[in-house]
C-alpha cells in the first residue's frame, strides 16, 4: 500500500470519508481538518508506518504529507 | 504512600466562552468544538492563588478529619506561584498556621504527581507522618490574552490531598524530556544594567500541535506502564483520571486505550485547562458529588511544560 493509499485509508477509518472523495492535491483546510485533526492524522500514520513524522508549517495538503514520509 | 482525601477550590468570578469573544476573534461554539470548554473560573479582587490553594487544603483536612497540626510537610505544585519567590507554599503555610516545611514543585501540569512521587519518598523514609500536596495554579496570567488560540484554554484553580504512609500507591511513572520551545513562558530581565540585550517578559507560547502529539502519545505511554508494573488490568480501572487540557487529547487518548467514556471523568467543561490543579480540583468532585468510592481503581496521567509527564496507578 502506498503512502498516499495509507492516508486515504486512516482518514477514511478516523474521520468517516470516503476514500475516493480524497485526492493528493487536497489541502487539509478543504477537508475540514483543523490542526489537532492533523497532528491526529499524522500520529495514526507514525503508529501505520513506524516512523516518526515531523510536523511543520510546510505540512498543508495529502501530498506534502505523503512526500515528507516517502523522502525521509 | 495512600491519599486519605481531596479538596478543591475554585475563584468566585466564571467566565463563559461568550465573554471571551468580547476580547479576541473567537466564538463559543469554536471554543466547544475545538476544546470541549464552555467557562473557566479567573481569580478576581482580593483572591490570590494562595487563598485557593488554603480552601483546598482545608477542605482536604476537613475530609480527612485532621487539623493544621498533623501536618508534616506542605508541598505546592504550581507553574505560576503567586510570587517568585517566596514560595507559594510558604505563604499556603503561614495561611493555614502550620509550622511544618512548605516548598514548591514546578513540573508544569504534571506537578501533583511529581508532588506525590516525593510525598511517598518522603513517608516511606518515616520521619514525615502526613503529607499536604496542595496543586494552586493561575495560569490565567501567564496567558496571552490578544492571542485567541491560548487564552480560551486555562482557568484558575487549586486542588489538595492529604497522604499518608500505607498501602495505595501501586505503581508510578515520571519523565521529563527537557524542551524549552513548545510550551513556555518566560520573566523580563529586570533593571540589572548588565543584562544585555534586555530580556522581555514572554507571556504563555504553545505549539499545540507537538503538544497534542506528546499529550496523547506520552499519556498512553505512561498509563500502560503503570498498569504492566502494578499488575492491573485496564479493565479492572475503575477511572482514568487525566490532565485536563483539552477534551479532544483525552477523546484520542481514551479511544486509543479502548476504554469507555464513563471512565474519563472531565471538569475542562467548566474549568478549562487549571494547569497541576486539574486532577486533583476533579478527584475531589468526585468525592463530592459520590464518584469516588473507597477501594477504587484509578490511573492519574499528566504531561506538561518540561516537557514532563508521569501516571500513577492508585487505590483509594
């Protein structure tokens, strides 16, 4: 599974959306998630992965999520 | 080391979320959605964080059906004394009449349970019979107050525990892990003409975001050593009383440690963030309102600026 597969699917067990509604290019405001949601978010996916993200200003959409785990 | 009562003590003026966005771009429905906070209790007029923290104790004495006189050592979690120095203890203890030591704690929100980490040291060695942890905190004035996102959080509030040596500390975790950056506040320099560049008073910094991620993770962390080394099974708690900082670190914490909800009790609702007074202001409603019953489970978890955080597993 993918990284950007791995999101899609913590988001659609802890936030009750369906994975096809979620696209790479989706900023985290136009999914209504708000900070805490993300900081949520990205623990699921260090618990998923078992690596440790770190969360900065640069974190905005799915796809600068997925390419700070990819490039790490 | 067991706790033989709790007190708890809150300022007269409360202050509802409403109020608050007379003062900075927020509403009443942000602050519930986001923090689970509908008012908070601020100290006001004559109060002090000293005279809460003496209501506390004495209702903790009062419990416990002890005076002033059978106490061997006062010690005072607080982050925001009501002076530097002295300690906010000492003056708890000229208040209260008592002669025996009186210091300060500052582990941020975690102090009540350093504070009971030391009491049982201290009890244990025996020359001490009874130990007052009273937890006063006013964080309200390290707050920024033009900074909608931290001043909604914190509230006033002290909470007290009288213990003594015996069997009901079954197990304790402390940590620190020493971070100045995301959570702080600091002093102004004062008027020494050597300091320089002149250091400027810093009122309460947060990134909530590493703290939500160390809140959660660190709390189930500790909760599960506690369990492992007291030999008690999750399920055999009979409340996880944690930090009350904000509803959703506790919604993702409990859902994390899959226990139900009627196992976390909250006083955030009404009280915002007390700091070190949080668990025990709640742990003494609770013997109030009939909750807390002799012979009951509880896990104590906190984390706060240190970074610290610690658990107990304690029978009361």
């Amino acid at each position: 599974m993918s990284t950007y597969e791995t999101i899609a699917k913590l988001l659609a067990e802890s936030k009750d959306m369906d994975p096809g509604d979620i696209r790479p290019d989706m900023g985290f405001a136009e999914l209504e998630l708000d900070s805490l949601d993300v900081a949520e978010l990205v623990m699921n996916l260090e618990d998923e992965l078992g690596v440790p993200v770190e969360i900065d200003e640069s974190l905005r959409t799915i796809a600068d999520l997925v390419a700070k785990v990819d490039n790490k | 080391m067991k706790v033989l009562s709790f007190g708890h003590a809150l300022p007269a003026r409360e202050i509802a979320n409403d109020q608050l966005s007379e003062l900075v771009d927020t509403s009443d429905e942000w602050i519930r959605s986001h923090t689970g906070i509908e008012s908070r209790h601020i100290l006001s007029g004559d109060e002090t964080v000293s005279s809460l923290g003496v209501k506390a104790a004495r209702m903790a004495l009062d419990r416990a059906g002890l005076t002033v006189d059978d106490i061997d050592y006062i010690l005072c979690a607080t982050t925001c004394g009501e002076m530097i120095f002295p300690a906010t203890a000492c003056l708890i203890q000229r208040k209260l009449g008592a002669k025996c030591p009186a210091a300060d704690v500052n582990a941020g929100c975690t102090g009540f349970l350093y504070c009971m980490d030391m009491a049982d040291a201290m009890l244990l060695r025996g020359n001490v019979k009874r130990v007052l942890i009273v937890a006063a905190e006013q964080v309200t004035r390290l707050s920024d107050w033009n900074d909608r996102a931290t001043s909604v959080l914190f509230g006033d509030a002290a909470g007290a525990a009288v213990c003594e040596a015996g069997e009901g500390l079954l197990s304790i975790r402390l940590t620190a892990t020493g971070n100045p950056d995301v959570l702080y506040a600091k002093m102004d320099g004062g008027n020494c003409p050597f300091c320089e560049p002149k250091i400027k008073a810093v009122p309460l910094k947060m990134s909530g975001q590493e703290i939500f991620k160390y809140a959660v993770t660190q709390s189930c962390k500790d909760i599960r050593f506690v369990l492992e080394h007291g030999g008690v099974k999750a399920g055999q708690v009979d409340y996880f009383v944690l930090h009350q900082a904000n509803r959703r670190i506790l919604d993702t914490a409990r859902s994390r440690l899959k226990q139900p909800a009627g196992k976390f009790p909250v006083n955030i609702t009404t009280h915002g963030n007390t700091g070190a007074a949080g668990i025990p202001a709640l742990l003494s409603e609770m013997t109030e309102d009939g909750r807390l019953q002799t012979g009951q489970t509880l896990v104590l978890s906190a984390f706060g600026a240190g970074l610290t955080s610690g658990a107990a597993l304690l029978q009361v």
